[in-house]
C-alpha cells in the first residue's frame, strides 16, 4: 500500500464519483484509478467501494478506512510541513497594527523600511480601533501600531507622524452639498452623527472640543463606532459628520466631503510602541521612519 493508494480512495469517497474524482481531482484515467482502488482491496482483503450503474457508495469497511486515510494523510502533511519549517531559518514575527483605513498611506511605507528583511521578518497586519490597538501594544500582541496618541497610557511611547484635517461629511445630495467650503455654524440645525467614545475618543474629543470653541451645541443624533456605519448613517438620516483626512480615500459616489470654512480642526496620528519592546526590528523601523 502506497501514499497515493489513499489519495484515490479519499478522492473518490469525497467526490462519491470515479468519473469526477478522476477527471477533477487526481487528473488521471478512470480505469487506471479503477485498478489503483482494486489494487488497495487486495491489499487489505476487504472491499471498501460498491460499484452502481449510477455511482459507487462505500461499505462499512470503507467508511472505518475512510476516517483513518484522512488521518493518515493528514498526519503526512504535517511532518511534511514541519519538516519544511525546520529547514527554512526561522523568521521573527513583527505585529504592525493600523487604525482601520489608514493601512492605505501607512502600510506601503512599512513594507519598503522591511524591504531588506524579507526572509527574517514574518510580518503580520492588525486592523483595529486606537483603544484595541492600544491594549494589543500593552499586553505584547502588537509590536508597533499607527494610531491616535494616548498620553494617559504611560507605558507606552507615541511618536508624532502626521496632523491630520477634519473634513465635513454630507450626502451628495445634501443642500450645502455644493459649498466648497461650510460655516459650521450652518449645520446648527442638521442631524448630526459622531463617533462613540469608546470606539474613538481622541477623534470624539476633537470634534466635541472644536464645537464647543466655535460655540455651538450638537447633540449627535447617532454615534457610531465604523467608518461604514457613520456613512450608513449619513445616508439614511441625512445627517452631517466629520471625519479625518484618510477617511476620504474610502467614500463612496453618494457622499461627499467639504472643507470647513476657515481654521480646520485636526488629529494627530501617531506610531505607538511598549517602552519595554525590545524587539531589533522595532527599533529598526523607529530609526528609519527618524530619518524620513
């Protein structure tokens, strides 16, 4: 009995079909798989397939062998995989986390600092909201995240990247859709949506904080904890949101962004990190994201 003897009968165990296992799986002639299986019976001294007009189904026997051929083959697999990885050097896992959406900008320059790493660094993408981000950089499962700044998180370190602008959110068909640029003081009187606070209470500060300084008072009438949902949500009330700058490369045709008339209000977005990650790759990125 060989490997391949396996292969056939789970094949056509799986397909319930000679004909399809032969043609769409082992890409072989059906007679000679025919003979491979007859091959096996012998082996074992027990028929394991009832040949029909119509199709085949599987004896007793053939389904207490079907179940172990699995577990075989399987098995097989593994030790081969783990063959494979022993013999390839081992890579250093490094975690990158995005606030969801700014992967667009941030990403692309994360690959080209790794450039040089490719067969040492085994790099996985996280996507997430800055308080998951956070916890993933407190508790080790992040290594290095792009996200807003927390300075009541001392333990970990925030390196300013970039000042992002608001821009106001409206659908298309809104009346102030044609403006270039919008007074906030004539939305006093729109349905207004914002994000929860604990979804993103840096961007919820900004915007409650811009608000209050321009002196107007906006109960929102939803909050939302997605970029898909404030847009949802733009949409079906008619409403009015504010949003930062990266968020205006993932609108779709229905909605639109204008600027704000006058001093815009703006968010920082920040590369994060554990004061106590010692990682060689970490500090390998900090030192080339320095230089640019």
């Amino acid at each position: 009995m060989e490997l391949r003897h396996l292969r056939y009968f789970v094949a056509i165990a799986e397909e319930g079909s000679f004909s399809r296992a032969a043609e769409q799986r082992l890409h072989t002639a059906q007679p000679s798989l025919s003979r491979q299986i007859r091959d096996l019976e012998a082996t074992i001294g027990v028929q394991l397939i009832v040949r029909r007009p119509r199709g085949m189904e599987l004896t007793d026997a053939g389904r207490v062998f079907l179940e172990h051929a699995r577990g075989i083959l399987l098995q097989v697999e593994s030790a081969m995989e783990a063959t494979r990885r022993a013999f390839r050097p081992a890579r250093a896992p490094f975690v990158v986390g995005f606030l969801t959406g700014c992967e667009m900008d941030w990403l692309p320059r994360i690959l080209v600092t790794l450039r040089d790493e490719p067969h040492r660094t085994e790099l996985t993408i996280h996507s997430a909201s800055s308080p998951e981000l956070e916890q993933g950089l407190l508790h080790g499962r992040i290594d290095l995240a792009f996200l807003r700044p927390n300075p009541g998180v001392p333990e970990l370190e925030f390196k300013r990247v970039t000042e992002e602008e608001l821009f106001i959110l409206l659908p298309a068909g809104h009346r102030l859709a044609s403006r270039r640029s919008i007074d906030v003081k004539e939305i006093a009187g729109e349905a207004f949506i914002s994000f929860t606070k604990s979804y993103a209470p840096a961007l919820r500060a900004v915007i409650d904080d811009y608000l209050a300084r321009c002196g107007i008072e906006l109960v929102p009438a939803h909050e939302a904890e997605t970029l898909p949902m404030v847009i949802s949500l733009v949409l079906s009330s008619g409403g009015i949101s504010f949003l930062p700058d990266y968020a205006g490369k993932l609108l779709p045709p229905s909605v639109v962004r204008r600027a704000f008339h006058g001093e815009p209000p703006t968010i920082p977005l920040a590369i994060g990190y554990s004061r106590s990650n010692a990682s060689p790759l970490l500090r390998l990125v900090l030192a080339k994201a320095g230089r640019g």
